[in-house]
C-alpha cells in the first residue's frame, strides 16, 4: 500500500494543518523545521513551529508538538511526547515513554531514564546521577 506524500488534519482549534511524509520516516507538518540529518522513527509527528535541530534522532512514535525544539544530537526513544514549547538541550538522552511537558527545559547532554514524567515548566538541569526524584514516574505504580 503506497502511503500520501502529503496529509491533512484539523486542529483543535478548526484550523487545516498539512503534514508531509518523510522519505525516512516520520510525518513533519509543512511550518516545522528538521535537519536534513535529523532521523524521525515511524509514526513520529513534528507539529507547525516545532524544530528538530542537526544530527537529532526521534523513536518511532514520538510527538514533538508545536513550538518546541529538540536540540543537535539529541537522542530520544520510541513513544517520546515533547510538549508544546518545551527544550530538549543538544546531547541530551531521553529515554523510551517519557513525557516532557509545556515549556519545560532539558538541559544539554542531561540523562533521562525511561518512563519520566518532567512536569510542564520544569527546568531539569545535570546533577551527579539521574533526574531528581520529583521529576521521575513508574509507570507501573
């Protein structure tokens, strides 16, 4: 089954968002910006004004949404959601099923274990380990 170049969706606010297909992998809406060199894993979504900065890798699934930005060499794994104008620093390593809220900060070449849950504004800075316990979730609790 051939797949369309180009979709379109509804916003939630009723506007008409256009996407278009990577050769790659991943569907990256027309008013975002990825590298050339940025990989994006199947099924990830890049909304308008998000940007994915050279030599990112996104896990299938991902969601970057609008305005956020996903710093160079930034790893993130598979089910990785990036909320709305939230930072993730070059370097950093976010592990699988994390979720980053709205306006959050990722500091470069910090270390998230999987299944972390950052809060909407929280700023996660490098420490001598992990994240602060605050800041990580057990999806199994």
């Amino acid at each position: 089954m051939r797949l369309n170049r180009y979709e379109e969706f509804e916003d939630a606010a009723g506007r008409r968002v256009r996407y278009r297909r990577r050769d790659t992998g991943g569907v990256v809406a027309v008013r975002a910006e990825v590298a050339e060199d940025a990989t994006l894993g199947r099924e990830t979504w890049v909304d308008p004004g998000a940007r994915v900065l050279a030599g990112a890798r996104i896990g299938s699934y991902g969601w970057v949404e609008e305005g956020a930005v996903v710093g160079e060499q930034a790893r993130l794994g598979r089910d990785v959601h990036v909320g709305r104008d939230a930072v993730v620093g070059a370097g950093a390593w976010v592990g699988d099923r994390t979720e980053i809220g709205a306006r959050a900060h990722v500091a470069a070449d910090v270390a998230l274990e999987p299944d972390t849950r950052i809060p909407e504004d929280q700023d996660v800075a490098p420490t001598t380990g992990s994240v602060p316990a605050a800041v990580r979730r057990d999806r199994a609790a």
